[in-house]
C-alpha cells in the first residue's frame, strides 16, 4: 500500500508552557498541495518548523504526536536524524528571502552547497547541475547569477534561488512557509506560477503556509485554516470556500467576496478640488559625497475633489508614500507645486495652521504611530492642543471620536501596548478625524493588519466617509482594497504616475502595459459564496 | 572601484584624525603650565638669563606656528628630534621602548580575545549556568576593579605571600592582568552576538538545507559575527592603551606608557609629541585595517 | 563577591517581601555607595586627624588605637585619607559625568534638533577626538589644563563625551524615525515639542542607564589619573595616589595599600551593579526583546469580542 508523503497526527506544540499548536492532523499525497491558512500567530510557521526538525530549543512536542513521512516516523527532536532528512527528502523556502539567503555567500556557492546535500559529484556535473538548476527557476543568465550576491538580486529573484536550493534534491516535500508575502503583486503571481509548474515536473508534495485565502486557493487542493493553534476548518478546496463552516473561515471568505462585490459610484461633487498637484519631483538627500540624489517622484500632477476618494496603486518603491507625505507637508518637493484647498505649500515655510486642520495624515504601522508612553487620551489630545482646537469640550470630543470608532470610554486610559494592532489602526483614525479635516491621507494604513481586521477597518472609514464627507487619498498596494475603497485610481510605478481614471474602468479597460500586469497578477476569484453582504463581517 | 574608493575614505578620515590629535597634542605641550626649562631650572638651579637662553636655543620663544611647522616638517622626514631632559634622539628612546609595549599589548591582546572568543563560544554551544557566572564574572571584574589594583593584588597575592613571580620584569602578570581585562569588556557583548548569529533566518535556511554543524558554524555563523568581534577588538586596542599604561609603571616596563608619563612629568615635550604620535597613528592604522577587513568579509559594505 | 548572592537570590523561597520592594541586587550596592558618600561628607567629624598631618614617629603602623586603619609612609592617618579620598573621588566623577552629559547628551540633541547639517559638524569635531582611547585624551588634557581638581574634572567629562554623544545620538534617531513623531509633525509639531514630548521621554531610560554606566568608569579613570601621578597635587588625599605611594612599601605595610584598593573596588562593584540593575529595567531595546507583553500578539481571547464587534 501507499502511505501520504507527510501524515501528521494529533501535533502538539508548546513554547515555554504555552500552547502555540494544538492537535493539528492532515495527510498530504504525492503531488498534491495542502494550504494552512491562518492569521499571524496562529501557529503556522511553528508546524512547518516542528516538521523540520527546526523548532527552537525551547518548544516541547506533544506525546501523542506523530509525525510521518512515507510512512516512517519523524523525530524532530533527534537532530542527527531530521539533518539526514533535510535536504534531501525535504526541504523548505521561507518568507523574506532577503534575510534568509546568506550575504556573505554567492547564490552560486549557496545553490552548491545544496548540490551536494544531494548527492557526491564531481566538479563539471556539479557545475552542468548549479546551470540546470538555475535554469529550472527561470532566473536570466545562470552564469552570471551564480557569481552574484543575494543583495545584488531582486526580491523574487531571490526567491527563486532560495527555490533553486529546496528544489537541488528533488525532495518528496517541500514546504513553502509565505513564501510571497514579501514580494510585489506581480512577483507574488510568477512565483505562485512558478511552484505550481516545479510541482508538476518534480511531483513532490508540497505544504503552503500563507494568510492569503486567495493565494492558497489558487494553489492547493486541501485547504487547512488555523487559529490560535488550532485547525478549525478543514478539507478539499472547493468545499471549504463554497460552504465555510467555521464563522472565522466565514469571516475570511466573505472579506473577499465583499471586496469584489463593486461598490456603489460616489456622488461627484463639484467645487473647490481638496488637493491639486502638478509636475511634482521629489530627490532623496544624497548622504555620501559623489552619489547622485535618488529621484523618488518626478512629473506627478493629479487632482482630488472635495468629498472624493483617489486610490494610489503601487508596489513598494513605487514612490507612493514619499507622494502622501509631500500632499501632507511634511517634505518638500524639489520641483512642482501642491495646493491644498487653493493655498500652495510645495515652497511654504511653514504651513498655516488651518491648513493643518483640514488635512491629516493615518500612517502604515499601527505599532509605531502612537508614543508607548503616552496614554490613548494624552496621545489624542496632542492635536487638539497643537492645532489650538483645546477648550473645556476636548474631552468630550475626544470621548465622541474614539465611538465614533467603536471604542469605548475605558479605552482613554489605556497604553498603546494595550491595544491590538486593529484598535490602534482605529484610534489612528479617531485622532486624525478629531480636527474634522476635509482631507484624510490613507498611508498603506491597514497593511500591516490581518485580512478579518482589515475588512473592518475598511468599512468603519467608508461609514465615516460617508457621513462626513471628507475627501481622501487612499496609497495602497493591494488593487482589490484600492478599488473598492477608491471613486478614481492613480496607478504610479518608478514615480511616475502611468495611468490614472475612474477606479471601474482602470480595472476593467486598462490602457498601459504595467496597469495590465498588475492586473494579470490579481488572484482569479473566489468560487461564489452565499453570504456577501457587510453585516456577515462583523 | 567603488570598494577601492571607499578603503581610501577610510584611510583619509584616519589621517585627518591623526593631523588633529597632534595638533591638539602640540598646543596642549605649550600652553600647559610650566615648560621644561622651568623644570630644569628648578632642578639645576638656573638664572633667569640663562633660562631666557635655553629657551631661545630650543626654539620656545618663536610663534606656535612656527614652531609647529618645524616639528611636521622635520617629523614627517622621520626626524622627531632631541629629548630636552636626556639629550638623546627621540627616536633611540621610541626605539628601545616601542618592542616592550608592544610585546606587552599584542600578548595582552591575544590572551584576552582568546578568552572571550572561547568563553563566548563555549556559552553558545553548550548553555550553562556555570558559563553564565563566569561571564558575567569576567566582565563585573573588568568595570570594578581597575587593571592597576588587580596589579597591586597580583603583586601582594603572588609576589609577596605566595613567593612565586618576580615582583617586577616578568611580563605574565601584566598579560593576564590586561588580558583579563579586555576580555571582560566584549564577552558579553560577544556572547549575545553568537546567541543571536544562531537563530538569523540563514543561518537557518543553512540548517534547514541539512547542513553539517561545523559547516553551518563555519560557513554561515561565523562571517555573520566577524563585523562585531571586530569592532569589539578595535574598542578592545583603544583600551589596551590605557592598561599597558599602568601596567608598565607598577611593574616598572621601560615601554612607551612609562616613557610617555615621564616625558609628561618632565615636560619634555619633543617626547611627549613623539609618543602621542606614534600611539595615535597606530591606533588609526589598526581602526582603518579593521574597516577595511570589515568590508572584505561582507560583501553588502563595498 | 558579592554577585554570587544575587545570582542565587531567586532561588531562595525567604525574604520574600524584602525581594519584592528592596532586592538585594539593588539595596546592598546603593546602600554601600550611600554609605561612602555619607561617610565622604562627614569626613571633618568621623575623623580626629587631617589626611594631610604627618607624624613621623608612627610611620606605616598597622590598624591600632589613634589610627582605625593604621599609618601610611608619612605617618599619615590612612581612615581620614581613605574619607576624603571619598569626598574628592565621588565629587570629582559625579561632576565630570555631569559635564559629560551636559556637553555630550546636551550638545548632542541640541545639534540633531537643529538639523542634518549640525549634527555633521558636531560629529565630525567629535570624531577627531575620538580616535584616542579616554583615559590617554583625559591625560593630555590635565597635561594641558594643569592639576588641580577642577581641570581632573573637565578633563574626565570631555574624554567621556564622545561615548555619551554617541549614545545620545542612537537613540535620537531610533526615535525619531518612528511614526508618532512623523504624526505630531503633521499637526504642526515644532521641534522643541517633539524633542520634549516624544524623543526625551522614550530616551531618558537609556541615558539613565548611560550615566550609571559611565559614573563608575569616571572613578576608574580618576583612580589611574591619581595613581599615574598627575591631575592632583603630589600629596592630595585620593585613592589612586594614596596606592602609588603605598605600592613602595607594599612589603612593610600591606595594610596601607588594602585600604583605599578595597575602598575602590567596593565602589565601583556597587556602582556597576546597579547600572546593571538599572539597564534592565529601562534599557528600551532589553524591554523590546525580554518582554513579549500584549503588544507582540494580539491577544487573542481578549482581544477578539472587541475586534469582532468593529461594525
């Protein structure tokens, strides 16, 4: 008979006496893709490396564990034995390749050092096999590659050598832990690609680690969801996202749905635009002597009426947060102008104070936006006082914004350390809106919140939106979120903007070869779900 | 082109360092209170003419400037000239003292990194309390207690009651005693580095690819480590100065430390300057090797 | 030593009330430096002779009546030396650590407050003279400034400011690259708000622990001073001189050289510890790595009604 390649039964994992994995069982074939979904903390990472033999010293396996590969036992705590299996019957690629390909090696001296995991071989057909290898991955040029340091290689450049070296063995499994949460949209979908074709020429089985419903639905055949160490859903792919059962699978699946779902067109009003910018060009400061300045921005121009939302889609590097803190004053351009509410401030000294108060700025992390040692009420009170808006009603107002986004009165005394990364986003939010600005600056502002908090953040800004009536400029990489979010869409790549229109029509006629790949990376939709509308989210 | 570039850099920083100590040096020698014919004249019981006369002979009474031109010029031909108490070149002085220090610094600084680095490692592969005290021991006795009293302790200890060591000459006390020191300042910070150089995301993806032990040590940790031991031997040489220092006068080492401090009581300033020079240059050169060596070994600083 | 009872000290199951408010790891040390410090003050009324009287008919006697601790070379009262050897070296290094962080913290912020172009300069003049190791920079300065208490002072702190500035400076543009103060500049935040506000009040714990680390290291290189010879007058009471004439007549009168060496290293052992003590619980980058608290995790159990609840 046939065993799976990996059969894991009853895994139990526990760090320094707390629980961190809790009975998780599954089997996965020969060929075959299983998927573990779970949000940050939720023990994902730690299965894969309890399967390794990886774990840290300080992580205890459950007894009634079983792990099995081939049907043999594994056991991860008898190093000699997983070392033997490392590298050869499996293997694994991690999540920021940057950090975990080795700077002081060559890619070529690191793919080697795999080669010969795999098996004694003599100079040349270590060499032909190092090409091969290369060649296998898709990167361009082996030879020269081979010579290269990582720093000198693109993100998924790196990733696929990091590929490379799991693959120089052609192990039975390989396990994939996010290995594209690092990368640029676009990338994300090559190297999505790329394992599904290696899977199909090597047949291994593969174990995908992801917080990405779509990305795992794109690539597995079983999909296990995880949540705080526990597996609550599980089975094949289809059944799972047509009928969730679990109201977290639920939560996850509709989040999706709800950002594909289009949302209804924004009213145009007319009237004095919030901002106007025009032939903006911004250089990063040269630190060393002789290097030329980084151009970051050059030629953008664009407009945003009052009440109106404009998406800023980009990948990393793409210039746009360096845009939202020019429109926000806290740089200076180097060329071009700015006008926010018909006052320009590209070449202002300082930037009027009522300016100020109708423009605010919610940044990326949530974790760094609020001073840990400032309580949630003094940290809001800081505008209010800076902007002269402190009177005997503050701590009313104050009271008023932090319900207005759903956080109750005992939250006013409470650290940042307190607080889950979603109700800093929110207290970001309430403390921006406290001057009740007419323009509200969106930097990346729920990237670093898991995909179920997202949602809501999104929802609870577009409820406030509608009531107020604020304008806003919404930067973000993820083209869904961008366009539900968005009434108009500005696509920036290198720092220039490419294209820029209606948020329906960019998305569904797109002009430009790069807003094309952009949307050829998106991820096919979800199968349709049942439950669509907002309240399910909540 | 760029790394070649860069090395250059270093060296002229360094150098600009140095041209800025001894100038500081030069003009703290001449505005100090009292010169060296004050000294002699206390001690040899000289007019006020003949000072005046010394004076002139040895060049005090033209403009700083002057002065210090002379000496650059003259220094940098290699030339540093003549002790004013002795009545001997610098250079002979610099050249009978020079092998001493160094004996005693190059020694001092093997055994003490030796010392960290196997404290740290053995920390590091086999956990312990045991490694843990003596860690936190040798680096608790480097900042409380100072390397001249672990040299009086040592003296009374092992000279005196025990009758083992010569009490002055022998350059094993003054090694361990130094060594002891400096290893005390980096294992901490040493053993903290490998603990982390262990857990870095390629050092596991080099774990994970089934990799023996000693090839991931070698391979992998290791160059992950050398920026900060050496840094820490750099922070370790500048310490090494003030140690051989005192080491030199308690166990009567006719090395630079002794020199320069004599020079120092006496005012002997051609002395002073020369030390100081020599001492400030080579603590550049040996920074400006360490950056340099730095860069060699990560390829992401060139 | 005394580490070991702090080493073991958790292990013991008494004295736990005392643990929790007062551990021995910070009492013993901070109760042995006040009582140095106190008995540096009293000096005048602790002791019957002037640490500067010789009596040359007890030369080098050891510990009797009249003379707690004995006599040193001169006749001199080794008990009333020892005291005001405390007064001068506490006094000495405290202030020199006061004029290294006035110049080296102070100076710093002022120059990083004021933009790039300050902190170049300031670094670069900084940079000059770091290249030599402090105690040597301490001792061209004296050599400069002359002996005497006041320069020993001002030439401790300067060869301290290098180091303190270079502290100052990490952890200024630690915080300063956060998020919150990006936000307080958006609302119009000037600089001396954000200085005050936010960066000071996130780096005071590592200058706390800064200063506590570098006020025993200024005893040390006061002691070397001293005890090399130069930055007091020949017959001063300090430690470090108080050795280097002993050291003579180590065989005859051990007890003459134990004194002030204890004395020291009793001082600068309390003194590290509890720098120790304090890096521990204020040190930010220790608290980031020691403590997982809630901010690592979003909490689930207690975390997810209120997040759940969103909309």
């Amino acid at each position: 008979m046939t065993h799976p390649v990996l059969e894991l039964h009853d895994l139990d994992i526990a760090i320094a006496g707390r629980r961190i994995v809790l009975d998780l069982s599954f089997a996965i074939d020969k060929g075959e893709t299983l998927a573990l979904i779970g949000e940050s903390g939720s023990g994902k990472s730690m299965t894969a490396l309890a399967i390794m033999g990886l774990l840290p010293p300080n992580a205890q396996l459950g007894a009634r564990s079983r792990l099995l590969l081939d049907g043999v036992p594994l056991r991860p705590d008898d190093e000699t034995a997983m070392r033997a299996l490392r590298g050869r019957r499996m293997s694994m690629v991690f999540q920021d390749p940057m950090s975990c390909l080795s700077p002081f090696m060559t890619v070529g001296g690191q793919i080697a050092e795999a080669i010969d995991r795999a098996g004694a071989a003599d100079r040349t057909s270590r060499r032909e096999r190092l090409i091969e290898l290369i060649e296998l991955v898709e990167l361009p040029d082996p030879p020269s590659i081979v010579r290269r340091f990582p720093h000198e290689l693109s993100g998924g450049q790196q990733q696929r050598a990091m590929l490379a070296m799991a693959l120089a063995a052609e192990p039975r499994l390989l396990i994939a832990d996010e290995p594209t949460s690092a990368l640029d949209a676009t990338v994300q979908a090559e190297i999505l690609a790329l394992l599904k074709r290696l899977q199909a020429r090597i047949g291994n089985a593969m174990l995908f680690i992801t917080h990405d419903l779509a990305a795992a639905a794109d690539l597995a055949q079983q999909l296990v969801v995880m949540r705080a160490g526990e597996a609550v859903e599980q089975g094949a792919a289809g059944a799972v996202l047509a009928h969730p059962k679990h109201d977290y699978t639920r939560r996850l699946v509709s989040t999706r749905s709800i950002l594909r779902a289009a949302p209804a067109p924004a009213a145009v009003t007319r009237g004095q635009p919030a901002v106007e910018v025009s032939q903006l060009a911004y250089d990063y400061p040269v630190r060393r002597l002789f290097a030329r300045p980084w151009r970051a921005l050059d030629g953008v121009s664009l407009r945003i009426g009052a009440g109106e939302t404009l998406g800023i889609l980009g990948e990393s590097g793409s210039g746009k947060s360096t845009l939202a803190k020019l429109v926000s004053g806290l740089l200076r351009p180097t060329s071009g102008e700015i006008s926010l509410f018909g006052a320009p401030i590209a070449h202002a000294r300082t930037i009027d104070r009522d300016l100020r108060r109708r423009c605010q700025i919610i940044f990326q992390n949530p974790y760094g936006a609020l001073n840990p040692r400032l309580t949630i009420e003094s940290a809001m009170r800081e505008p209010l006082e800076l902007l002269r808006l402190s009177g005997s009603g503050s701590a009313e107002k104050i009271e008023r914004a932090l319900a207005d986004v759903n956080l109750g009165p005992e939250y006013l005394h409470r650290y940042p350390h307190q607080l889950s990364g979603g109700q800093r986003q929110r207290v970001c939010i309430a403390r921006a809106l406290l001057s009740e600005p007419e323009l509200l600056i969106c930097d990346e502002i729920v990237s670093a919140l898991d995909a179920t908090v997202q949602m809501q953040v999104l929802l609870m800004l577009k409820e406030l939106q509608a009531t107020r009536g604020f304008a806003m400029m919404f930067v973000g990489h993820d083209i869904e979120i961008v366009r539900w979010i968005s009434d108009r869409i500005a696509v920036m790549h290198r720092g220039r903007i490419v294209e820029q229109g209606d948020a329906a029509a960019i998305l569904t006629a797109p002009r430009e070869p790069y807003t094309r790949k952009l949307i050829a990376a998106m991820l096919p939709p979800l199968p349709d779900v049942t439950i669509t509308d907002a309240t399910q989210v909540a | 082109m760029a790394r070649v570039l860069s090395v250059l850099g270093t060296l002229l920083r360094g150098l600009v360092q140095c041209a800025c100590i001894v100038m500081l040096t030069f003009l703290l020698c001449r505005v100090m209170p009292g010169d060296v014919v004050d000294v002699l004249g206390l001690e040899g019981g000289l007019t006020a003419e003949q000072q005046a006369q010394m004076r002139h002979d040895l060049g005090l009474d033209q403009p700083l400037a002057v002065q210090f031109g002379d000496w650059v010029t003259h220094a940098v031909a290699g030339d540093f000239g003549r002790s004013i108490r002795f009545d001997r070149p610098v250079m002979d002085m610099l050249a009978t003292a020079v092998p001493v220090t160094l004996r005693l610094t190059v020694l001092s600084f093997a055994f003490g990194l030796t010392l960290a680095l196997v404290l740290a490692l053995a920390a590091t592969a086999r956990p312990s309390r045991l490694f843990d005290v003596l860690i936190d021991g040798v680096n608790i006795w480097s900042i409380a207690v100072p390397t001249f009293c672990a040299g009086v302790i040592a003296i009374l200890v092992f000279s005196i009651w025990l009758g083992w060591l010569p009490v002055i000459g022998g350059l094993l006390a003054p090694v361990l005693i130094i060594g002891l020191d400096n290893a005390g300042q980096i294992v901490k910070q040493l053993r903290e580095e490998l603990k982390e150089a262990v857990t870095l995301p390629h050092v596991r993806t080099a774990r994970a690819k089934g990799l023996s032990p000693w090839r991931v040590s070698v391979f992998h940790v290791m160059p992950a480590t050398m920026g900060v031991v050496l840094a820490l031997s750099g922070l370790v040489l500048g310490s090494l100065v003030a140690g051989s220092l005192t080491m030199e006068v308690l166990f009567a080492l006719p090395g630079l430390g002794s020199l320069t401090l004599n020079a120092i009581h006496g005012r002997d300033y051609p002395v002073i300057l020369a030390a100081v020079t020599l001492i400030s240059v080579s603590l550049v050169l040996i920074n400006t090797t360490m950056d340099v060596l730095h860069r060699l070994v990560d390829p992401r600083l060139a | 030593m005394s580490a070991r009872p702090i080493a073991m000290m958790p292990a013991g199951r008494r004295a736990s009330f005392l643990r929790r408010h007062c551990p021995a790891g910070i009492c013993l040390p901070a109760a042995i430096v006040l009582l140095l410090a106190a008995a540096g003050l009293a000096a005048p009324w602790l002791t019957a002779h002037s640490p500067l009287d010789q009596d040359l008919l007890q030369l080098n006697k050891g510990p009797g009546a009249g003379f707690p601790l004995g006599t040193d070379h001169l006749g001199r009262d080794i008990l009333s030396r020892l005291l005001y050897g405390a007064r001068s070296t506490l006094a000495v290094s405290a202030l020199g650590t006061v004029i290294a962080f006035a110049a080296g913290a102070g100076l710093g912020l002022l120059a990083l407050t004021l933009g790039h172009w300050a902190e170049r300069i300031l670094f670069a003049a900084i940079d000059l003279i770091r290249a030599l190791p402090g105690t040597l920079l301490a001792l061209l300065l004296i050599v400069g400034l002359g002996s005497g208490s006041g320069p020993l002072t001002i030439a401790l702190g300067v060869s301290f400011v290098p180091v303190v500035a270079y502290v100052t400076r990490a952890a200024y543009h630690r915080e300063a690259a956060r998020d919150y103060v990006l936000a307080a500049a958006s609302f119009g935040g000037n600089g001396l708000h954000i200085l005050s506000r936010h960066i000071l009040p996130n780096i005071a714990g590592t200058l706390i622990t800064q200063a506590a680390i570098i006020l025993p290291r200024c005893i040390v290189t006061e002691s070397v001073l001293s005890f090399l010879g130069v930055g007091s007058s020949p017959d001063a009471p300090t430690w470090g001189r108080m050795i280097a004439d002993s050291s003579r007549f180590i065989e005859r009168a051990p007890h003459a050289i134990m004194a002030p060496l204890v004395t020291l290293v009793l001082l600068t052992l309390s003194l590290s510890l509890l720098g120790n003590q304090l890096r521990r619980r204020f040190d930010p980058i220790r608290q980031e790595t020691d403590v997982p608290g809630p901010a690592a995790d979003p909490a689930p159990a207690a975390v997810r009604p209120v997040e759940a609840g969103g909309c």
